[in-house]
C-alpha cells in the first residue's frame, strides 16, 4: 500500500487534492492510505512517513521547504510533488530532490503525470525484491530498502526503512546477493551506499541515525564509492 500525505492550507483545495488522489490511485488499481494536514506542524506531529509527499510552498508557520528540510533530516525518503502558486521557488525545489513543481491551479491533467513519475521513481529506487529467511518462511524485501545488513553471533539483522528481521546465516553468503549499491564496509556491516547520510571517522550514518562500523583499511575505499554513489555512478 501507497501512503500520501498532502499538506495544503486551503481547506477547499485540499479536499479536491484528495479527490484527485483517491481518483489517481483507483485508476491505476492501487491501493493508496491518504492523509491531509493544514500545516507543517500538523504533518510533523503525526509522525506520518509517507511514501509519497503534496506539498504547499506557503504555509502557516514552516514553509514546504522548511517542511521538506526536517522531513529528510528524520530520515524520510518519501517522494515530494511540490504545488504551488509561486513559480519563483522551482530551483530550491529540486535542490531537495523533488519529483515535480505544479503551479496551482491543478487538474487531472497535471496531476495525473507528475504521480505516474513519482511513482515510477519509487519503484525504481526500491529496486529489485529479495526473497530472505525470516520467521518460520521467506520475507519478500526490497533492495532500495534494506539501510544496512548486520552480522552478529553467527546471525544477520537486516535493517529497513520500515523495520529490521533476523536470521540465521553469514554476510559472505548474503553479500553476493546484493547489488553494486552495497559495500562491505566492515566484517560485520554491508551498507546501502544511497542511505549513508553522514561519513564521520569510524562510523558512517544512515538514514534514520542508525550507525554502519568502517573498518580502518576499508575508509578510503568507502569514501570514494560514497562519493561516486552521490554523483549517480551507481544504480539507484
């Protein structure tokens, strides 16, 4: 299922997002959990880690862009579609990475499109599904979603953006597994390159502040594949 959050301060326009959401989702035969908040600290307060982001640029309080900064800062990857009636904020907009920027007013017509692309770069980001022992049977995960996978007394913990399993098993097996976005930073850590949000001495951080050992042979190495993950050298 597909979460939505739509933050817009007009009362009468945020229903009808809603409506052309809910629209947008039963004609792709998807199922879609849609929520709508007045403002940023409505959104902020929930704790709601949508999938997908609606974003006003001018709020009460926050503005989108503040909104979108402290999204990404608690390690929120959802996509964001920005709309707004301000033309002038575009570049700042895709500096945060945003799928789209619709100027208001908004129809099917413009909505419709600029989904279809956020949708389409989710699955693209999640990437490939893996088939990993878990619970008694097989858990079905997606690479793009899988932070950083951790060995431990001869069992791994695998860390998501949604939760983390266990079984039993070595990381030598399970690394030729994973595709080119995952390093071997340490004997007991393989990590997702695309959620490393932070590189410090020692450690790197993921998305969510959890924290990645690097062992002392393996930092250069991890440097410089990190940097050429950020410069789109490898597969999202």
């Amino acid at each position: 299922m597909i979460t939505v959050a739509i933050c817009e301060d007009e009362s009468y326009f945020r229903v009808w997002l809603e409506e052309l959401v809910r629209a947008y989702f039963d004609a792709r035969q998807a199922e879609a959990s849609i929520r709508a908040f007045p403002d940023g600290e409505a959104l902020l307060a929930s704790g709601w880690g949508a999938d997908l982001f609606l974003m006003d640029i001018r709020l009460p309080g926050a503005d989108g862009m503040e909104l979108v900064s402290a999204l990404r800062a608690r390690g929120g990857t959802g996509q964001v579609i920005f709309i707004t009636a301000y033309p002038r904020y575009a570049v700042q907009a895709f500096a945060l990475d945003a799928v789209h920027y619709l100027l208001k007013p908004v129809d099917r017509d413009k909505l419709f499109p600029a989904l279809d692309r956020a949708m389409g770069q989710r699955a693209q980001r999640r990437g490939r599904a893996l088939l990993l022992p878990g619970d008694g049977g097989m858990t079905r995960v997606f690479e793009g979603d899988i932070l950083c996978c951790e060995a431990l007394n001869h069992q791994i913990t695998v860390h998501t953006l949604t939760g983390r399993f266990s079984f039993w098993g070595a990381l030598d097996a399970l690394e030729p597994a994973l595709g080119p976005n995952f390093f071997r930073c340490h004997r007991s850590y393989l990590v997702n390159l695309n959620h490393v949000a932070e590189l410090r001495p020692g450690y790197g951080v993921v998305t969510g502040g959890g924290r990645v050992l690097i062992a002392r042979r393996k930092q250069r190495d991890f440097a410089r594949r990190l940097l050429d993950a950020c410069q789109g050298g490898m597969t999202p």
